[in-house]
C-alpha cells in the first residue's frame, strides 16, 4: 500500500468529482496500469473516468476509448473513437 499513490488516488477524485476532466483521465489510465490499491484492473472504472474526460473533450481519453474498442474487437465503435 504505497502512500503516494493513496494521496494521488485521494486528490485526483476529488477533482474528478468536481468535473476535471485530467483527473478523470488519470485516474482512468491509474485503473488502466493497476496503479491503485485495489487487486487487479477495475475496467468498470477505468472506462467511466475515461469516458468522462472524453466528454470533457480530453482527446487522450478519447484515443484510450478507441484503443480500449480495438482491444475488445470492437472496431466500428474505435473508429468512432478515433475520428472525433
């Protein structure tokens, strides 16, 4: 249980509730690498922050979704991803 990564967990949620779209970001690709306590990738999370910050207009997230689409075979809905 590393510490740093407890406070940035801590910080980048309260901003994320308060609609910055970076800490959504972030803390999708946090759930994307495993980098939070909880055991194993949370895909449910990591989707919904990225998606957030997509909404956002965050064009990394939207790159993420669209790689997250080609990983899970969904090519139609990566394009989309990928060409707003």
């Amino acid at each position: 249980n590393d510490p740093i990564a407890l406070g940035t967990m801590e910080y980048l949620t309260k901003a994320a509730k308060l609609g910055d779209a970076e800490s959504h970001y972030q803390l999708g690709m946090m759930y994307a690498n495993r980098l939070h306590l909880s055991a194993g990738k949370d895909k449910k999370k990591e989707r919904y922050h990225l998606e957030e910050a997509a909404i956002a207009g965050h064009a990394e997230a939207r790159l993420q979704l669209g790689i997250v689409e080609v990983e899970n075979k969904r090519m139609d809905r990566a394009v989309k991803h990928f060409i707003i």
